[in-house]
C-alpha cells in the first residue's frame, strides 16, 4: 500500500511509519500508512473514498496496545490535537475530542466544579480509546458517565450514537470495527473543585504506589475474571518478576508486564499467553487479555 493510491487530504499520510515510538511498550513494527487527519471533515472525506476492503485502526497514545513486530499492514489513523479539545457545553457536560487525555477531561472538569469524572484521571489514554473499551477505574466507568459520541463509520458517514447504544460491558462496547470516535458528551454532577482535586490526588498516589509508571508498560494486562482480581490470580500462580527476552511480569504490580529496555513484542506477548496457561494450570481461571494487541508477527 502506498499514499498515491489513497485519496487526497489535508492532513498527513505518512507511508512506513514506525509505531514503537508511538506506543507505551516502545516496541513493535510499522504501519503501511499512518494517517493524521486535519479535522472530522478530512477523515470523512478519506474513510469514503477509501478502498472498503483496506484495514483501518485507530490509535490514541498507545497504552493498551501490542503492535507486534510485522507492523499492520493497513492504514493506523491518529487524531493529534485538532481532536484534543475539551470545553463544557452546559452546566454539568464537558464536549471532549477523542484525542483529548483522561487527565485533561478530569482536569476540566475539576476547573468547572464537575465531578463523577475524577476516575478518567487515573486512565492512561484518550477519549476515544475508553470511550470504545469502557475505561474505567477507581470505581468509575465511561459508562457511568459518557451520553452519547460523535462516530465516523468505516464509509465515513458521521454519526452520534447514545451511550445505550454501544451495549457496554466490562471494558467493552459493540462499536463495528473502523468504526472511530471523534468526539464524546460526559455528564458529570455539580462538586466542588478542592473536593475534587482532592481525590484526584487521592488516585495520582494510589496509582503511583501500586503501579510501574515510569516503565515501558501497556496498563492493565488481563481483565479482571468475575469474583477474581486478575493480579491476585497471576500472583499466586508464582508469575511475578517471570521474565521471557526483555519482556518481565512486574514485581510491583503482576497485572503489568513491562519491557526492561529490549523486548520485541513477541516476547511480551509470549510472556502474557505464558502467564495466561500457568494460571489456568494453577487456578482453572482462563485470564483474558485487556491489551488490544494488534498487526502480524515478524
């Protein structure tokens, strides 16, 4: 695939773009194309005119994401800071771009006396991927929160879905796959701003004392099995500091894998499907992965 065969845009078509720098495990091959639109418009004009049968994904910052070492072999479209606005639309409602950080929506939030958003704080990710995966944390969801989202569909028709509509489930929506959000309404309900930069605090220094963040790391590794934490059931089943190349269960928090400075991708994911079958072997729990791993091994 090259950029003279794809429509014309505005933004920027970039032809065997590297990943890894992209992504919060620095590792992983390059995409065919990365696509940065201009805005909603530039994106709609190029899902339509765009071959139907090309693969597309969308990438926020790239912390849940296993790109593996063979790239994606398609066009990886990234929406930078045309799509990171946030501004709040009425009293309690915060319009949030997909681009936007979990911590600059929970920081708005906090400067317009909005709470129920504090929770997006602790998410290490954009709009649009949790709004798509349900993040939550901290005894918060986005379905808690979310009314409704703008949505470009694969044929680049631009529609607005109500949180209904997306079926959620834990750490899961039924958009179509090319499907990619834009745009979300978050309702939150009147609080006080010290109150909540409070408990913002509150989760900045629980994350930073259970959790690896200053490693190369992909978040929450396994879904959390009903009546389970997925980290107790890893634990137990003696995977902590477990290590396959550069890839090692964290010893701070076994629900984290991280790359120690030189793991390919298929270490880190051998590492997750190894841990995934000790405990299996250990508990009879099958643990299911959180991390969106995406593209072809090398």
């Amino acid at each position: 695939m090259t950029t003279e065969r794809l429509p014309h845009v505005q933004g920027r078509l970039t032809q065997g773009a590297p990943l890894a720098p992209l992504v919060w495990f620095k590792s992983g091959g390059c995409a065919d194309i990365l696509f940065e639109p201009k805005d909603v418009a530039d994106l709609q004009s190029f899902l339509r005119d765009l071959d139907p049968t090309a693969p597309v994904m969308a990438l926020g910052l790239g912390s849940n994401l296993i790109v593996r070492d063979g790239g994606f072999r398609g066009i990886v479209i990234r929406l930078g800071k045309a799509f990171a606005k946030v501004a709040c639309t009425d009293a309690m409602t915060l319009e949030c771009g997909a681009g936007a950080s979990g911590i600059l929506v929970s920081s708005t939030a906090r400067d317009k006396g909005i709470s129920g958003l504090e929770f997006l704080r602790s998410i290490p990710g954009t709009v649009g991927g949790f709004v798509r995966m349900n993040g939550g944390a901290y005894g918060g969801e986005v379905k808690d929160i979310l009314r409704d989202c703008d949505v470009v569909m694969r044929d680049g028709t631009l529609v607005t879905l109500p949180v209904e509509d997306l079926h959620y489930s834990y750490r899961h929506s039924e958009l179509p796959d090319g499907a990619i959000v834009v745009a979300a309404r978050f309702q939150g309900h009147l609080g006080d701003p010290e109150a909540i930069q409070a408990e913002m605090d509150r989760i900045s220094a629980s994350r930073e004392a259970s959790q690896p963040l200053r490693s190369k790391t992909g978040g929450s590794t396994f879904k959390n099995p009903d009546g389970h934490k997925a980290w107790q059931l890893v634990d137990a089943a003696g995977c902590r500091g477990l290590q396959i190349g550069g890839a090692q269960v964290s010893e701070k928090h076994t629900n984290f894998l991280i790359n120690t400075g030189d793991a390919t991708s298929a270490d880190i994911e051998a590492l997750g499907e190894e841990v995934r079958a000790r405990v299996l072997a250990h508990s009879g729990v099958e643990l299911t992965w959180e991390i969106q791993r995406v593209g072809e091994p090398k």
